[in-house]
C-alpha cells in the first residue's frame, strides 16, 4: 500500500494566493521531491498583499492526502513554533530582501526587534524523502504577522502526484504595527499611524514607543490601553529634514518591537551627467559635480550592460510593454530569434515565456498586417518571418515581403511620395530590400529576392555619388543591397562621417534634414547602431568605439528608443558581441583613487544588467573617475551617472516644450482628488510626461485606462511618486490637456515632486516643473 504525505513540493505564503507559487502535486514512495518554499518570485513580485484576500489559498481543492506533518521551524530557533521573529538573526527590508540589516538605534530594546517582512520566504526545487517517504523541510519564520499557507506538492518515481494545503498562525498576543510610506521627501512632515493590536482576551495597558534615525519624531512615548481582541491607531508627526535612508523603531513595551526602514529623497532641480564605454581596459573619465548641490542628494549609478547576452535579456523582458506597430514588430522578431541567440551567448531561453510573448505579439502583428502600407509591410514582414514554425506567421511573411516586393517601382527603387527627398527615397529602399531578403525560406522567395535585389543594386549604383550624409550611406549597407566599388565607396563615407567624443567613444551624427523612412529624424543612437551594422566587416572601422556608444546609449526601460531604434540597436549589439563573457567578473568604480562602490557578475548575473548605486558626497568640482573590470572584458559595456540636486531656479528655457500642472484645491485622506496636466510642444513629437506626486499618493488607474481610451495617452506607467504618460505626436498648434484621479493615503505637509515633458527620441530636450506642497487633511 503506498502512502500519501504532505512534503515534497513546500510553498509557505504569508496567508495569500497559494497558486502562484508553484505547478504540480505530490505523492511519495522514497522518491525525490520537488520542494518549494517561496513562491514563484517572477509572479509575485508583481503583486502586493492588497492584492490577495486571506481566503483565497482555501478556493483551491484539498489535496487527496493528510495534512503537511514537515516541521517547520521559526526563526526563534523551535521546530514548530508559530511565532514570527527573525529580526534577532536575519534583518532585511520588507522592499529588499537581503539587504543589510538597518543601524542599532540609540538605545536597543530588551525585545528583538522585528525586522524581516517577505511574502514568501523558502525555495526548495529538491527534497528526497527517505524510504518511508518521509522528508523534513525546516524553516525560519518571518516577522511577518499573518496566516501562513503551506503547500506541499512531489511526485513518484513512477510519475504518480499528490499533495497537501496546510497552514500555520504566526502572531503575538500584544503587538505594533506602524504604517509607512514606501518614501518621503526632505522637507516631509507627515503623521504616521501606528496600529496597536491585543489578540488576548483581557485588556492591556503597555508603554508604546516610536523613534526613528535619520528624521526626527514628534509625539513618540505614550501610553496606550487596547481592549480585549481589539486594536487601537495612535498617531506620531515624522519630519524628514534631509535625504537619506530613516530607519524607524515602534516598541509597545516589552512585547514587540519592529523594525522599518524607508528613504528620504532629495528636492531639487536634477543635474546629471552620463559616460558610457566598453570594458575592454580601465576607463579614466573626468566629471564635474555643480557647486551649489543639495546636501545629501550627490549619488553615482554605474550600470554594466554584459555585452549581447544582458541587452538581450533586459530587452526580453521589456520590449512587450512598449505599444506601436513598429514596437509589435520588434517584439515578435525579438521572440522568434530569442531562443538561437540566447544559445550562442551561452545563456537559455525560458520557453513558456517565450511562447507567451509570441503569442501576443502574434496577436497584435497579425492585426497590423491585416491591410498594411509598404513601410509596416516592411516592419512586419521580417518579424513574422522570424517565427517559420508557426504556420499562420509564416503565411502572413511570405504576403508582406511579396507585398513589398510588387512596390518596387521599375527604376529598382521601393516607396516614395509627393515631396519625398532622394535622401528618404534611399533610406526606404533599404528597408525594403531587407524585408524582402527576409523572405528567402522558400523557393518563390528566393526568387522574388534576386529579382529584387539585382534591381536595387543597380539602384543605388545609380544614386550613389548624391548620397551625402553617413546615415543615408549606413542605411544602404545594412541592407545588403550593394557589394563591389559600391560598397566600398559608402563604407569610406561612413567610416568619414564617423566623429569622436572626448571620452573615446564614436558615434555617428545626424545631419540637416535626414529623416528615415517614416519621416522622423533618427537619433544618434540609431545612427550610430546602423553604423556598425553597415562596418561590421570593416577592418578599418573604429567598432570598438561605436559599441562603446551604443551600449552606452541603452536604457533599460526604453531601450534605444522607439521600435525602428531598437530593431537596429539590438542587431548591432549582437553582431558586435558575439562571444560569452567569463564565468567572474569583478566591476570597480573609483573617484580620485578611492573604491566608491563595487560588485561582481557571477554565472548568473552574467545574464542581467549590473547596477551599483551609492553616495557621492564631495562631488562638486572636477574629479577623475575609473570604471574598471576584473578581467577586462570588451563586451562589457557601462554607464555612468553622476546626479545631484541643485535649489530650482526663477525661470527655465522651454526649447520648444511647455508643460503646467495644477494640483488639487483641497486635498483628505482617502478622498479622490484630481491633478490637471496641460502640454504644447512642436509638432509630431511623441512625448513623455513625468507628474511628480507626494509620499503616499495612489494613482485610480481607471483614469489613466480612460485616458488611454480616450487616445489622449498611448500608455503610462505608475511608480512610487510619479506616473509617467507617453503621448502620441500632435498636429500644429495642438496642446494636450488631461485629467486624472489620485487617493491621498497620508496626512501632512507633502513635496509633490517635480514634474517633466521630454521628447521620446530627444531626451536630452527636457522641460522641468518645479514641485509643488501639499497639504493632506
């Protein structure tokens, strides 16, 4: 008779959504296990506990077999003890798990103080049970207060499953609770409140006490009585002077004592300056910090991007969020190749994630394609054609890239209007050449590309003595579509037209009335990407220094740019680092000989973006900076930012760009209110428009959906303190105005944060509002 347990698979969930922390059941005959504990990190960290009810995890079936009997251990060092209480050996903030314990208070209380708050905390991927199967998992217990779930999911060595829900109270009798913002602001004053909790059945009278380093507390000692299984909120007045991190102490006698940390940030006018290079030997850099900083706001950021293999991941996980048939189109394309790249960079492609993201991007190119001009044909037809094994985006490549293919006009050239230069005419044939050599997986494509091809050459040959810009001439070697004196011709113009930075990198500038093929004026970045992309074989070509301003221009969150940037940004980066990067590598940034911060990419953040962020105080003036790897790595590629706030100034210069915010008249906690945004900018720009709000704003995102609906907003994003709007290009004297809703979650005299309109593909074109108070009643 086989015997059903409840270990294996473990999942302990601080009392919320059980089913996303792990797939498949668990039955045991002295098998191994699949153990969890945990939870799915990817899925949860896109949630938060408002997000879950309690009853939640007890919707699911229970599991054919008895309950859990695994010991669980707490932190307090027992095997089955259901009180939390790990700040004594682990301290961490409940925003960044293993990060380092916050500083001692003054005076450290008799209690151990709580300080470790994860949702999810244990991940087990192998547990064997013995003969008998049986297996023990034990666990420290969070500080968390709150009902606990566990699940417990194997399998047989035969592939029978099974498994089992549990759960566990961790508690007190007597404990507090202070609610916090995820940040304030220098210059906050804010009333927190401080939640007492008595789950006994007598009344209790305790000393309740709340101090905090790195702001100053108004009101913190007094004396609180709770009644029988009730709760009290009492209230304390937090003033944050200056920037910094604050780590805040409620006791409630000698019961509980817990433990927050939180950060102040700084006000001010953003200064910022950014270098960027290849690892391939220490970079020496020279940067000048203002004069007039706000204390405790100078801070240095290096990003190390690990050649292809990061952009690659980076861009995997972000290119779907970006909206726009171009964007659609890199994001299929980017999914179809995902798998054969990521192989030959040494990393592995996460197959249902990849799936997933073929299969809405799919969705939104197949749409596209329904009836679309020569240009989105163009887009789209190497996408689709990047996906051979599925049928239905074969089908739909092999009719956009005939599509383009019949547009060639009989002089070899592809597009063109009225009013079109010759310069836009050129660059559109490009692109068209290169969707239609896209197309060669069948016979009739291949066919359909040399009859193309031979015309197209004969095209550019024609044209070739009027191409007077590099970006034209880099536009047409990408493309495949010249070889021989041709080519040679445009690669010595290119390689001309290639100008140098004091820093040693290269890129590839945009001269009077270039456009692309869509009309829009390319940025450099995008330039400077077709311009290794149209040199890769060049042994003359500086491709070093070009990769140096092409990494150095990426940007996790919009990679180079709009989706016709990223399709060439990220062709370049993979075509200029190839090969995988060492197993170790150590980064060093140093400011005048001294280390400011460092850290090490090992196997597996060899697949992220590196970020190293600290404190850069003493930075006015000119200093020597050093950005070193250890080994050196030429596909290692870094940015560096030195930023600072500076007291706003009276006036600032709109080059173009105008933006004004009104805030609420009357603003209450918990009350809807609503913020006003009016924008005017040159025509046909896509903007972002970044509204700074106070500590403890939430924005009604049905709001912003409605905006969205409405076609007034393309997308947005919500952050702590800011939400960002993208807006679509506007016609000629046509200003954007909107509306949208916040809730106020918090009481006090508030910085709402500066606010910014930026063009997308002009970035460093940005107009700045200075931030406003508010008062929350």
């Amino acid at each position: 008779m086989k015997r059903y347990v409840a270990v294996g698979g473990v999942c302990l969930v601080a009392g919320f959504a059980l089913n996303t922390c792990v797939r498949g059941l668990a039955r045991y005959e002295s098998a191994p296990a699949y153990a969890l504990a945990g939870g799915d990190d990817r899925m949860l960290a896109r949630k938060s506990l408002q997000t879950f009810g309690q009853n939640d995890a007890d919707e699911m079936e229970e599991a054919e077999a008895p309950p859990m009997a695994a010991p669980v251990q707490s932190a307090m060092g027992g095997v089955g003890s259901a009180r939390g209480g790990g700040g004594k050996k682990v301290a961490m903030r409940e925003d960044a798990p293993g990060a380092p314990p916050p500083p001692p208070m003054a005076e450290a209380p008799a209690t151990p103080g709580r300080a470790w708050f994860p949702e999810t905390f244990l991940f087990e991927p192998l547990v064997v049970t013995d003969a008998s199967g049986l297996a023990s998992v034990p666990v420290k217990v969070p500080d968390r207060l709150t009902n606990w779930r566990v699940l417990a999911l194997a399998h047989s060595r035969s592939g029978a499953q099974a498994g089992a829900v549990s759960s566990f109270a961790g508690t007190l009798p007597t404990y507090v609770d202070p609610v916090l913002p995820p940040f304030l602001r220098a210059g906050d004053v804010v009333r927190v409140p401080v939640q007492v909790v008595n789950t006994t059945g007598s009344p209790v009278t305790r000393p309740l006490k709340v101090e905090a380093q790195g702001a100053s507390v108004e009101g913190g000692s007094r004396t609180v009585m709770v009644p029988a299984a009730g709760s009290v909120v009492e209230y304390v007045t937090v003033r944050a002077a200056q920037p910094g991190p604050v780590t805040l102490r409620a006791s409630l006698g000698g019961t509980d004592s817990v433990v927050r940390t939180f950060d102040v940030w700084p006000t001010g006018r953003p200064v910022v300056e950014t270098h960027g290079g290849t690892l391939a030997a220490p970079r020496t850099l020279e940067l000048v910090g203002p004069e007039n900083a706000v204390a405790g706001s100078e801070r240095v950021r290096l990003l190390v991007f690990p050649g292809a293999l990061g952009v690659l991941r980076s861009e995997l996980s972000a290119a779907f969020g970006r909206g726009g048939v171009a964007e659609d189109a890199y994001a299929l394309q980017l999914a179809g190749r995902a798998p054969e790249l990521l192989t030959s960079l040494g990393g592995t492609a996460d197959a249902e994630s990849l799936k997933r993201m073929s299969a809405l991007a799919g969705q939104r190119v197949l749409r596209a394609g329904r009836a679309p001009d020569v240009a989105s044909a163009a887009l789209l037809a190497e996408a689709a054609l990047a996906h051979p094994d599925n049928p239905v985006l074969a089908r739909l490549g092999e009719r956009l890239s005939g599509q383009v293919a019949s547009a060639q006009r009989p002089d070899g050239t592809c597009q063109g209007a009225d009013g079109w230069t010759l310069q836009r005419l050129l660059v559109a044939t490009a692109d068209c050449a290169r969707a239609v050599r896209a197309g060669t997986g069948s016979d009739a494509g291949r066919r359909r590309a040399s009859a193309f091809g031979a015309r197209v050459a004969g095209a550019f040959e024609r044209y070739v003595a009027r191409v007077q810009d590099g970006y034209t001439a880099a536009a047409v070697l990408a493309s495949g579509g010249v070889s021989g004196t041709v080519r040679d011709t445009l690669r010595k113009q290119v390689r001309e037209a290639v100008q140098k930075r004091p820093d040693g990198s290269a890129f590839l500038p945009v001269g009077p009335g270039v456009v692309r093929a869509d009309g829009v004026v390319p940025s450099e970045t995008e330039a400077t990407a077709l311009a290794v992309l149209a040199l890769v074989d060049d042994k003359e070509a500086p491709l070093a220094d070009l990769g140096t301003s092409l990494l150095a221009d990426y940007r996790p969150e919009r990679g180079w740019g709009d989706g016709r940037a990223n399709l060439v940004g990220l062709r370049a980066a993979l075509a200029l680092f190839k090969e995988p990067l060492p197993s170790q590598v150590s980064v060093v940034l140093e400011r005048d000989g001294k280390v400011v911060t460092e850290g090490t990419f090992d196997a597996k953040a060899l697949r992220e973006v590196l970020a190293l962020e600290g404190a850069a105080t003493g930075s006015a003036g000119k200093h020597t900076w050093v950005v070193r790897a250890e080994p050196a790595v030429p596909g290692l590629g870094f940015s560096l930012t030195l930023g600072a706030y500076v007291p706003w100034r009276a006036s600032e210069t709109g080059k173009g760009l105008e933006l004004a915010v009104k805030g609420p008249a009357e603003v209450k906690v918990g009350m809807p209110a609503e913020v006003t945004v009016q924008a005017a900018s040159p025509a046909g720009m896509s903007l972002t428009l970044r509204q700074g709000l106070p500590a403890g704003v939430q924005v009604d995102r049905a709001s912003l959906d409605a905006l969205v609906n409405e076609g007034k907003v393309t997308s947005y994003e919500v952050e702590d303190g800011a939400v960002s709007l993208t807006l679509p290009p506007r016609g000629a004297a046509e200003p954007f105005s909107a509306r949208f809703r916040v809730v106020p979650t918090l009481a006090g005299t508030l910085q709402a944060g500066a606010s910014s309109l930026t063009p997308v593909e002009r970035p460093e074109l940005v107009f700045h509002v200075p931030p406003a108070t508010w008062a929350v009643r």
